[in-house]
C-alpha cells in the first residue's frame, strides 16, 4: 500500500530533550515536506527537500533540522525542544514540488 | 510574496445544503490549484487539481472552479452530508522558481444534522 509513515504519533517530552521524529515513504517521491499545524494558522512549512541531499527552509525553520539521506526517509529533529513547538506535525510527499502530496498521520507533540 | 486567501475562515450548514467556500490566490506564474479535504487530527487528502487551461473538475458532490484571470477558485459542495465536516484547504503551485506550494489556512465547515 502506498503510505506515509510517521513516527511516533503521540510524544510528550520536556524542554531541551533532543527528539526525532522520523518520516517514510514507499512511494519513490522525489519531494518531502515537514510541515507544522496550529489552531488559526492553517499548515505551515518548516522544511523541505526536492531529493536526495537537497533541503530547504520552508516559512518556519526556526528550531529544526532535517535531512535527506536516502530517498524515502526524512526525519526532523528538533535539538532543543522548546513548548513553543508544541504543535501538530505533518511530513508528506510527492512525485516533485508542484505535485498533489500525500500527507502521513500526522505526530502529535508536546514539550513541557 | 505568494499568498493564498480562503474565505469564510469557518462555515456551519444543515445536512442537505450546499455550500461554497472561496480561494484568493497572487501565487505568479500558476501552475496548477489544489483542493484538499482535512479531517480532524489527520492529514489532508486531495480532492481536486486544476490547470491554468481547466475551469471546472468534479470529484463526487464536489465541484472546483477555476479563474485564472481573476485567481479565484472556488468549491461547492452539493447536498452535503455529515461526514463532509472538516476543513478545506486551497493549495496553490507556481511554475518556474516558485513551483513551491503555498497553502491558504483552510474553512473549517461543520454539518449539523
């Protein structure tokens, strides 16, 4: 089945634990985004990379890091958590950048 | 910059009803425009795409248009029916340099029985 994979769904941490949040795709996609979603402010995008050892700032980068060594995987990390990154997020996919883009579950966070 | 404009930022209807919901976009040169269907907690799932060349795309009871002159979409949904309550997102692409998408922040749209 063709799928977006995040992991985990649900993490609660405290601030300035180091965490990763991992993001797969069986799809052969050459674009993968990490967005975030907060009440009001509709999908906001933190990263993305348009292939293998290709990232880039989206809107809100402040935080994180990604990176993109193989060409299904794209992780976001956030080194130092803080509670303003308390958030819903979203990794998604797509053949390239202008493409319809298939969004995983989508991994709830907290940072206390 | 690229922007993207939904309207009404939130919408309650009765089952049965259509309604319209709206997308203002400045995303230059466009290349295509998108409709996306969110349900809470999950991630959105396309519904419509448009080209500059279309005006019209159907998907069910939902129905997309498109102006490219005036950069207006809108998505008019028929007969609607409980499970249509989530939030509609408007995704619009460029071409060129700007093919990155830039996301509208959604209608939340609520279907009462």
């Amino acid at each position: 089945e063709a799928q977006v994979t995040q992991n985990p769904r649900y993490l609660i941490t405290v601030t300035g634990k180091k965490l990763t949040v991992t993001c797969s795709q069986n799809m052969n996609h050459e674009y993968m985004s990490w967005y975030r979603q907060d009440p009001g402010l509709g999908l906001r995008q933190i990263y993305y990379s348009m292939n293998v050892e290709v990232t880039d700032k989206g809107d809100v980068p402040e935080g994180y890091k990604v990176s993109r060594k193989e060409k299904r995987n794209f992780p976001l990390i956030l080194e130092s958590p803080s509670p303003n990154q308390t958030s819903l997020y979203f990794c998604a996919s797509s053949i390239a950048g202008a493409d319809t883009q298939y969004f995983g579950p989508g991994t709830r966070l907290t940072v206390l | 910059k690229n922007q993207v404009e939904q309207s009404p930022q939130s919408l309650i209807i009765l089952e049965g009803k259509n309604c319209t919901l709206q997308c203002n976009y400045t995303v230059s040169p466009f290349s295509n425009l998108r409709w996306y269907k969110q349900d809470t907690g999950r991630g959105p799932v396309s519904l419509t795409i448009m080209t500059f060349s279309e005006n019209t795309k159907s998907n069910g009871r939902y129905t997309a248009t498109l102006d490219a002159d005036t950069k207006q979409s809108s998505l008019h949904i028929t007969a609607s029916q409980l499970s249509d309550s989530a939030s509609y997102i408007c995704v619009v692409s460029g071409s060129g340099g700007s093919y990155i998408p830039t996301f509208g922040r959604g209608t939340s749209l609520i279907v009462h029985p």
